[in-house]
C-alpha cells in the first residue's frame, strides 16, 4: 500500500540531492551571491545522520504532519461557526440586511487567502515553524477580541486579521509536507492534511449551532476558538520540527562559524531579506497569472472552494427553522440544522479514506505502467501520474450538484439533498487533495509560493460565494442554481486528461521563477 517498505535508499538520495541543488540555484540566483569555497559550504554532511527531513523516522514525520493538519482544521473550523449563527449576529447587533450578518465569515475566509503572499517568504527566510507558531498564536489572541466584539464592524474588522493569521496551516501545510516526504510517499501525509481545510468547516457548522443553542448567543463560538488553538499552539511549541532545507542548512553554518572561526556558509548565502520578501512577494502573482498549470489548477480549486463555501452559508436556508425568500425549508431547529453538515462531511470524510489509501497505489501503478510501456528501470514518477485519481474526482463532483438541485427542488424526503451534498463533498476533496499534491510535485522547491497563489485565489472566490449564495437562490431557486454551477464544473472535466498529455510540455515552458 506505501512505497516506503521497497524505496531504494539511492533514489531517496537521487530525490534529495535533486531537491538541493534546486535550492541552491535559486537562492543563489536571488542574492545575487558568488561561489564560496567548497571547503567551507555547509551540507548536510555536515550533520548528524538522519537530520535531513526527508531521512526523518515515520514518528517524527507524522508528529509534524499531525500538528500542522490540527492547525488546518482548526482553521477551517474557525470559518463556519458563525454560518449558522448569523441570525443570532444579526439579532445581537440590531441587523436587517441579510448580507451583512454573513460578512464576518466572508471576511475570514478572504484574510485565508491574504496572508501567504507573506507567510510563504517568511517560512523560506526564517523557517516554517516559527511562522506557525506567531501565527496561531496571534490567531488564538484575536479570537479574544472577536468574541469580545462590541459592534459587526469590529467583529467583521477582527475576523479578516484572525482569518489572515488562521492561513498558516492552510498555506504552508503542502510545501511543509514536500519537506518530509519525497513524491511516492506523500499521498497519504497530503490526504490527511487535506481534511483540514475541507473537513473543518464542515465540523465548524456541525457544532456552531449547538454551541449557540446551548449557550443562548454566538460569542462562545469564538472562546471555543481561544481555548483550542491556544492547546494547538502548546504542543507545537514542544514537538513542532523545523522542515525547510534552507534555513536548516543556514543555522548549522551559524553554528559552525561561532564554533570555529571558520566562514561557513550556506551555498548561495548572503540573503537580503527584503529583496527575497519583495521578489516571493511577486512571485505568487506571477505563478498564477504565467505558469499555466498553476492557473488552471488555481481556478479550478477555486471555484469548487466557492461553492463549498455558498454551501455551507446557505444550508440554513434548506435546513433552517423559518422559510427565506419564499424558498422551501426542512424547518429543523436552530441547534438541529447543524447537523445538515453531516451531509458533505461524510463524502469528505470517505473520500479523504480513499485518497489515503489509493493515491500512492495509483502512483506506483503508474510507474509500473510507464515501465512496462518504454521498458524504463526509472523509478521516478512525473506529476502528471496524479491525473487519473483526480480525474475521478472530477466526474463524482458534478453529480452531486445536480442531484442536490432536483431533491432540493422537488422537496424529497430530507436525505436526498443530503446525498447529493456527500457525493459533491466525496469528489471535491478527491480532487482538492490531488491539486494540491500535484502542484507540490510540479513546483517542488517553489511549493508555497504556487500553493499561496491557489490559496488567494480560492478564498477569493470562497468570500464571493458566501456572500451571493442567498441572492444565487432567492433568483433562480434551489433547481437552477444549482444547475448552473453544475454545468460550470462539467465543462471542467476534460482538465486532467488535458494536463496529463501537455503537463510536462507546459512546466518546460513557464518561466523560470527564481
């Protein structure tokens, strides 16, 4: 089922030493820096055995893995919980447009996608794990004031820089997982990730209700928000690793020099720090907007995130105690339609399962498959062996739109919009975990910076939905709105088979961003 049991230790090096010569280019390519003398460039000879993170013990690789997917989920989590509160927001600051009790979900999930044109420079400059730990920290702070709030200007204000701060786990998760795993082993670290920013709103909506009902208002919502990610932030500070080369390699050449006298240096060092936060600034931004693979991955993700999002703002209309808009609701109580989550959650959760389980399967079979096509000893794969998973995933998804629009529209019994959501919920997280997976295998070094242009893009579109999914269906009703996204993601379905027969010709001609 993994690959680790008959991985060669030489393509374990063949993929390291890939990995740091890469690094060493760019870093050297955005200094501007001369060669140094070899005797003096640090490596990772220079260490313990087992220091790389990818020669790291499976406990010590999945400890980290776990921290950061809690931080994801946390995140996510943070999303929703005020989704279905927001007639409880609207009723505790005096509210009457309908839109504007959703604004301080539609705020957070825009600050998820603004931070890690930063986050990502930083976690290359000063490391990825004091990046988690200030951020969640922060994050865990202003919950405080959220929950605090007097007015839903403040609340709105604070839920946009608590949604910015909440971005590191969802933003740097990818390229921290590339840092420990090499391609055939991290399909199931980046299966278990991809729960959290996907599986968490779901848990957020499913508790946002109960908690408000059982505490008569929505601000115990946000002390939920104050206690977890502060025992989050706790044990990250204990048993959060380093992951990222460079700045490993830089602190062992400071160590060296105050121990020796001698110039060690990392190759490619010295790095002005503003210069790299300006250019992996831009760098993002430029990925989305020239190496095609990250656009069309990055609208695709994008869009599916929207409607995840206009879902989970809007099951309080189908599920909700009292008829919006002349549309037809379940009417289940205000705690109870919480549970309407389960619905999506469960296609999450199954399809998370499967990728787990199958996605380094179908990537070995796709080695074996080239092999036996060209007679290749190779056994490196290329990125576009995630193709076919994720076009799977891409032909489960619509399905469950369209059969939410007609059950929704027809009045069924109450499990048939649920279905439909699982099913929409299985292929989306099918093909958000293969996205991501295969981005970081296309951009390896460059990871959080193509992750962070999806991630701004995504939430983007995750803010637009939450917004216009009540005017979506007070329109053109549960039948046609959801028709029209329906179709949008049917036109999609030719994407992984058009990648997987251009992918490689597209990476070799995008730009070099260095």
């Amino acid at each position: 089922m993994d690959l680790q049991t008959t991985e060669t230790q030489t393509t374990l090096r063949m993929d390291r030493d890939m990995e740091m010569q890469a690094t060493r280019s760019r870093t050297r390519s955005a200094s501007g820096a001369s060669s140094h003398d070899d005797d003096f460039i640090v490596t990772w000879e220079n260490f313990p055995p087992n220091s790389n993170p990818r020669e790291w013990s499976k406990v010590k690789k999945w400890t980290n893995t776990t921290l950061i997917s809690g931080q994801a989920t946390l995140s996510g989590i943070a999303s929703t919980l005020l989704a279905v509160g927001n007639v409880a927001i609207a009723k505790d600051f005096n509210l009457t447009n309908p839109y504007t009790p959703n604004l301080p979900v539609a705020l957070y999930v825009l600050g998820l996608g603004l931070a890690p044109l930063w986050l990502a420079p930083c976690s290359e400059i000063w490391g990825r794990r004091i990046v988690y730990l200030v951020s969640f920290g922060v994050f865990t702070i202003l919950n405080i004031g959220c929950a605090l709030s007097p007015n839903i200007t403040a609340l709105t204000i604070l839920r946009l820089l608590s949604g910015m701060a909440a971005s590191a786990g969802p933003s740097l998760g990818g390229a921290t997982i590339g840092d420990m795993f090499s391609r055939e082993d991290r399909g199931k670290a980046q299966s278990m990730y991809g729960f959290g920013p996907t599986g968490g709103p779901i848990i957020g909506g499913l508790i946002g209700g109960y908690i408000i009902q059982g505490t008569g208002g929505w601000r115990w919502t946000m002390w939920i928000m104050v206690i977890a990610p502060g025992i989050t932030v706790t044990l990250s500070l204990f048993f959060l690793r380093e992951t990222n080369a460079s700045r490993l390699l830089r602190v062992k050449a400071a160590e060296l020099r105050k121990e020796t006298g001698k110039p060690y240096v990392v190759d490619g060092d010295p790095i002005d720090p503003r210069k790299m936060m300006a250019h992996s600034f831009v760098r993002p931004m430029k990925m989305l907007f020239c190496a095609p693979i990250c656009t069309a991955m990055s609208i695709y993700i994008a869009f599916i995130y929207g409607v995840f999002y206009l879902f989970a703002t809007t099951i309080p209309l189908l599920y909700g105690p009292t008829p919006t808009y002349g549309l037809f609701t379940y009417g289940w109580s205000t705690g109870n339609e919480g549970l309407a989550y389960l619905g999506i959650g469960v296609g999450i959760f199954l399809g998370v399962g499967l990728c787990a389980r199958m996605l380094n399967m179908t990537y070995a079979y796709m080695i074996r498959r080239n092999q036996r096509l060209t007679g290749s000893t190779s056994t490196q794969g290329v990125p576009e062996y995630r193709m076919p998973f994720m076009q799977l995933g891409m032909f489960v998804l619509p399905c469950g739109l369209i059969i939410v629009a007609w059950t929704a529209q027809e009045q069924t019994y109450f499990l048939g919009p649920l279905i439909g959501s699982a099913v929409y919920g299985f292929g989306m997280i099918m093909a958000y975990i293969c996205i991501q997976t295969y981005i970081v295998d296309s951009f390896e070094e460059l990871a959080a910076s193509a992750l962070a242009a999806t991630i701004l893009l995504r939430s983007i579109f995750g803010c637009i939905f939450s917004v216009i999914g009540f005017t979506l269906y007070k329109n053109l009703g549960y039948a046609w709105g959801n028709m029209i996204l329906a179709f949008v993601t049917l036109a999609m379905i030719p994407l992984p088979g058009v990648l997987y027969v251009y992918g490689a010709r597209l990476r070799k001609a995008s730009p070099k961003f260095e």
